[in-house]
C-alpha cells in the first residue's frame, strides 16, 4: 500500500470516528434558561475562593484591576475614570439570565479572609469570571477571566476556571465551551491549556484595539473531552 493511501485511510478511520462519537453526544440540550441569581444563595465555593454573582456594590475593588493598563492590555475595555467604571461594573452586575445568544453572567471572585478596599466587612473581590452564550442553537458557552495582577501566579485564576467550568458542564450542559483571548496573551494561552482546551485557531488581525489591529486566540473544549478527562 501506497503512503499517502495509508495516511488517507487513517485519517478517513479518524474522521468516522469523530463522527461516531459526537453523534452519541446527541443534539444540543442547554438547560435554559438559567438564572445566576441562584447562586447568591449558594456560591461556588473552592479550596481558597468563593465565586458568587457579581454585584454593583463592588465596583470599587473590581476597579483597582479594571483601571491597570497592564490588565486592559489584553481585554477590549477602554480606559475608564473611577464613574465610567463604577457605572459598568452596574451593567456587567445586571445581567443574570443565560437564555439566548450575547447573553451572560459574572461571577465575582472573592477571597475570603482579604478585605475589600472599601468595605473591611465584605471579602475583597480580586477577579471576576463570565459564562457568556455563543450559541444556544449549538450548545456553545464561553469563558471569560480577569485577575488583578497582585493575585496573579498564585493558582487562583487556575482554581476559579476549573470550577465554573465544571460548573458549567455539569449545570447547564453545553457541547462545547470556549474562550477568545488576545493571542499576545500567554498567560491566559496557559490556562486554556490547563483546562483541557485546544488551540483551534488563530484569527488574524480581528479587533482594533489601542490604536492598533490584534490577532484573536481561539481555544475550545467539547463535552465528551471534559468528561473523558474527570474520568
């Protein structure tokens, strides 16, 4: 047999059974809607963290992350004064209901023991996490991630995504989760790996952002990995 007819049938076998195993998945079955504010009540709680819906009232600590250029490097914020920001963190605190595509939810990482820079009674907020729809025909979430760099190379960011992506898959059973980051952004890079994430592509020159064009990092992860993986 020929080289390239070995190396055709192989991957021929691979497709079939790519196909064979995302049919068993079955069709796309979100469980929706979903209304974070469930987990008021309840939070998600890891060894260190306590991830619970973000809330207007804490602004002032996720503003001592949003107002650092390194940190708005490489996310599509703009630079915001302390109102700007205060008013946005409002907005992104609204939302709650996962229901259709755009649609999202924040989860603010708390530290507990570590107070906040306005309050000493409530637990400083050091990052936050979105859940976000892609597609709800699909069955695609995102994730999303911000850490305030004093809270960086310590494990929590590493500790909060794995359990609202476990979260996710567990709670609301999507097909597939994934996360767009700036490809400059190794830090994040690491993470998806971490997370059992695939590069799946490079989108080149998709957002101009600070005055200049930046490549998009595409990272995924379907169901059946995730499982595979905890199994």
């Amino acid at each position: 047999m020929h080289e390239n007819a070995t190396h055709d049938l192989a991957t021929t076998t691979t497709e079939l059974d790519r196909a064979a195993a995302a049919a068993a998945d079955g069709p796309p079955a979100l469980r929706f809607p979903f209304d974070a504010a469930a987990l008021t009540e309840t939070p998600i709680s890891t060894e260190r963290l306590v991830l619970r819906p973000l809330e207007a009232s804490d602004a002032p600590d996720v503003f001592e992350y949003q107002r650092i250029p390194e940190v708005l490097r490489y996310l599509p914020w703009p630079e915001r004064d302390r109102a700007e920001a205060y008013e946005h963190t409002a907005k992104r605190a609204a939302a709650r209901v996962l229901e259709g595509d755009g649609d999202f939810f924040v989860l603010a990482m708390t530290l507990p023991g570590e107070r906040s820079v306005a309050d000493s009674a409530r637990d400083r907020v050091i990052g936050d996490m979105m859940v976000r729809v892609s597609s709800a025909k699909h069955a695609q979430l995102e994730l999303g991630w911000v850490v305030h760099p004093d809270y960086q190379g310590k494990g929590y960011a590493r500790e909060a995504a794995v359990a609202i992506r476990d979260f996710a898959f567990e709670t609301l059973h999507p097909h597939r989760i994934q996360a767009f980051l700036d490809a400059r952004n190794a830090a994040s890079a690491g993470l998806c790996e971490r997370l059992g994430m695939r590069r799946e592509a490079t989108i080149l020159e998709e957002q101009y952002n600070d005055g200049e064009w930046q490549d998009t990092a595409l990272y995924g992860v379907l169901r059946r990995e995730w499982a595979a993986g905890r199994g």
